[in-house]
C-alpha cells in the first residue's frame, strides 16, 4: 500500500522502515545465543516495541500478549517486521500490526498458514480488524488464538 511520501513505484516509507526493522531482527537473532536466553531476550524485545507503541495500540497489543500467554503459552513471542508475533518452532501463527504505527484505519490480529483454523467449507479469516475491541470481541480473539494454536 502506498502512502504519502512514496517513491514512484517503490515501497512505501512504512514498507521501507518494515524492512529495515526486519533486517536488523535477523542480524540481532544470528548474534543472539540460544535456549532460554534467547527466548528472555526475544519476549524483551517484543515487550519494549509494545511500549513504544501509541496509546491505543499499546493497550490491544498488551492484552494481546496476555491473552496469548494465558491460552497459548507454547508459542513464543518474537518481533516480526518489527510488530509482535508469536511463534512454534520458528514459524510465526499469530500477529499483531499496530493501526497507528503503520497510519492505518485500524490495528490487525491475523494468523499465518502456520495456524490450525483450516475449516470443512474450505473458507477461513487469516486477520481480523481492532478499533477498541469489546469484552465479547476479546473472548472471541483469545478463542481464535486457543484454536490456531493448536498443534497441527
């Protein structure tokens, strides 16, 4: 998507700094040592972008985490284009974009291919919209995670 302030037919600013968060993502995970001390430094890095994150945003992604913490606590938090994710082995099953960081309309929580909501009918949701969601939408979220959790 492009926004003001494109390069004509190049990546937008926001797709630029997704990139160039993503790059150093990978160059501070090969440094990084492994097991548990990766895993501590990981969730605190994710933890600290939350904290950047605006007002609104701050607040979805916090609840995010505890909700994935308390239904889901075998996948392991980790930035992913700068955003959070949260991961099995590597492979990223469910996501948080900030709205305002990304000067969108609205915050998402999507899943990836990764996670266990495959349905009969062949049709599933991949990512939902967050504007303020309520108590029901929250209950409904952690459902979402609880399942594409599941192992496969």
């Amino acid at each position: 998507m492009t926004t003001k302030g494109d390069t004509s037919g190049g990546f937008s600013v926001q797709e630029r700094a997704a990139m160039k968060e993503r790059a150093a993502e990978l160059k501070t995970d090969a440094k990084r040592a492994k097991g548990a001390k990766k895993a501590a430094a990981d969730e605190a890095d994710l933890l600290a972008k939350i904290a950047q994150m605006p007002e609104g945003d701050r607040g979805m992604a916090e609840r995010l985490h505890s909700i994935v913490a308390a239904v889901a606590p075998d996948l392991a938090p980790k930035l992913y284009y700068g955003q959070p994710g949260y991961n099995r082995d590597g492979k990223v099953v469910v996501f948080f974009r900030s709205g305002q960081m990304d000067k969108e309309r609205y915050s998402t929580f999507g899943v990836s291919s990764k996670a266990a909501l495959d349905e009969a009918d062949g049709f599933w949701p991949t990512s939902y919209a967050l504007i303020d969601p309520t108590e029901e939408a929250w209950e409904r979220l952690a459902d979402v995670v609880r399942r594409a959790a599941a192992p496969e």
